[in-house]
C-alpha cells in the first residue's frame, strides 16, 4: 500500500509540472485579450475528451456535489487563472497562486475537521516566500483586478482540493476529473460569451497552444491531480508549488538566462516547504477516521460519499 501511494505521488507531480507550462502557453499562443474564454475552452474539451473514455455522463444524483466541485476547482479557478495572467506578469501571478497550500491548510479545518499542524503552515507560509524571492523582482507592477483575481482563484482552487477529498467517493479519479471539467467548462462558458464575445477566427498557433492545453496540460494533468487527493489527501496542494518552478525555468529558458543568488534561495525553499508540506500533511489512520465521520453530517453528504 505504502509503495502504491509512493508512485502514485511520484506521479502526481507531473500534474503542477505541466502546469507550469500554461503561462507561457497562454500568453505566446492564445487570445490573451478572451482569458475566460480560453479558461472555457481548456475545460470543456478536456472534460468530454475524459468522459469518452469510459465513465461517461454524471449521475444525475451527484450532480449538484459535482457541479460545485466544478465550479470551484474548474469554471471559477481557470477564470480567474487566465484573468490574472492577463493582466500581471506571471512572477506576481504565480506568487500570489502560491498561498494555495495554505488555504487548503486552514479550508480543512471546517470541511474536513482537521485542524492545521503549525509546521504545515510554515511551510506553506515559506513555499510562498521561496517562491516571492525566485519570480518577483523590483519590475513589477500591481494591477487591483489582476492581484484579486490570482487570490481568487488560489482560494477557489483550494476550496475545490478539500472538497475532493471530502466528496472523493463520488467516483473514480478518472469519473471525478471527467465530471468537474465538463460541468465547470459549461458553469464559464456563457459566462465567458457574455462578457467578452466571440474571439476572432483561430489560427494554426491558437489551435496548437489549446490542444496541448486540453490533452496534455488539463485532460491529463487534472486526472493524475485528482487521482492524488483521492490516495494521499489534501497534502498533495503542496505540490502545486512546483508549477511556478517549473514556469520559471521555462521562462529562463527561451531567453537564455542564469538565475542569481536570490533565486536559488528561493527554490531551495520551495522544495523544502513541498517536502515538509507533504510529510506534516499525512495522517494516522485513526485521526483519519473520525473526521471523514463527523464531516458528513447531512443527508447531501451522505449520499456523496455512498
């Protein structure tokens, strides 16, 4: 058992790796000017794409867990995610994103009743420092709609972790991971029509940056992400740290530059806190036990997790 979790977080990782991808993606190969729409259409396909291979529609019963397990970890977060990468540059973005894990530390303590270990919250309040001192610079400018949305869209994202955990038994990873992203693709969709149109007509560049987000980066990734929450828990939110890392070294990378002292510091934290986060987050049988009790105390709930 002990080694199937192992693997099954070795491969959890890839998710927030191929994640970091997505700010260069979006900004360099999609309409940055419709960020709801490409949040839309990043979901929807990924979502249908997943339901086609195998667990097909949601059941009609579970649809309001799901639709607000979609709406949080899906239509409002990829929202948010593509709003705030629009309008800051993606070291704020990402740093802001970053307070996630300890979100998700304190989130649980109502959802889940499990109250959050001070060592978790230092390391996730340093996963955040480690990644401020890799991506910030003294460049970079505030944007108010940019800055509430990346806090947002942390927060949602967060909220959407813990309820996986807590309504988990809906389905199979694979079922789970279908269900929120057509459910959450079609919560933002109209939404997205409305506020900002239709996009122009899409060219070779647009299709081939939103197919590697739909099959690679959200179809793939979010099921390996969901499979994660469902074996090892809510701790697995410290490894979305990575994703910044990795968009880091991407950006690094295309202009052929070496990182400084201050940035090594940084990413020393960052993988300290997600080793620390990871281990404080695990918990004993027992403790594990009584809160998934006690968290379910209504008829809603209750048939969640049947």
């Amino acid at each position: 058992m002990a080694d199937n979790k192992t693997r099954i977080l070795l491969a959890t990782i890839l998710a927030p790796i191929l994640w970091g991808s997505t700010y260069v993606v979006f900004t360099q190969t999609l309409p940055v000017e419709h960020p709801l729409l490409v949040g839309a259409l990043r979901a929807l396909p990924a979502g249908i794409l997943l339901m086609l291979l195998g667990p097909g529609l949601p059941p009609r019963d579970k649809l309001l867990p799901l639709a607000i397990i979609g709406f949080a970890n899906i239509g409002l977060f990829f929202g948010m995610l593509f709003l705030s990468a629009s309008r800051l540059p993606g070291g704020l973005a990402a740093t802001l994103g970053s307070m996630q894990p300890l979100l998700v530390a304190f989130l649980a303590w109502p959802l889940l009743l499990r109250r959050p270990r001070l060592g978790q919250v230092l390391a996730a309040l340093a996963g955040t420092i480690g990644v401020g001192l890799l991506v910030i610079d003294d460049t970079v400018q505030l944007d108010a709609i940019g800055v509430a949305a990346a806090l947002v869209g942390a927060a949602s994202m967060a909220t959407g972790t813990v309820l996986i955990e807590r309504w988990g038994k809906v389905g199979t990873p694979l079922a789970l991971a279908a269900w929120q992203l057509t459910l959450g693709g079609l919560l933002l969709l109209p939404v997205a029509l409305m506020v900002e149109g239709l996009p122009p007509m899409p060219t070779v560049r647009n299709l081939a940056g939103l197919t590697y987000l739909v099959v690679i980066g959200t179809a793939f990734a979010y099921w390996l992400w969901v499979r994660g929450i469902a074996t090892i828990g809510t701790g697995v939110a410290f490894l979305s740290l990575l994703s910044p890392l990795v968009a880091t070294f991407l950006g690094a990378a295309l202009l052929n530059e070496w990182f400084n002292a201050q940035q090594w510091l940084g990413i020393a934290i960052i993988f300290g806190s997600t080793v620390a986060g990871i281990m404080l987050s695990r918990r004993k049988p027992a403790e594990a036990a009584a809160p998934a009790q006690a968290a379910t105390p209504n008829r809603l709930i209750s048939q969640c997790n049947s």
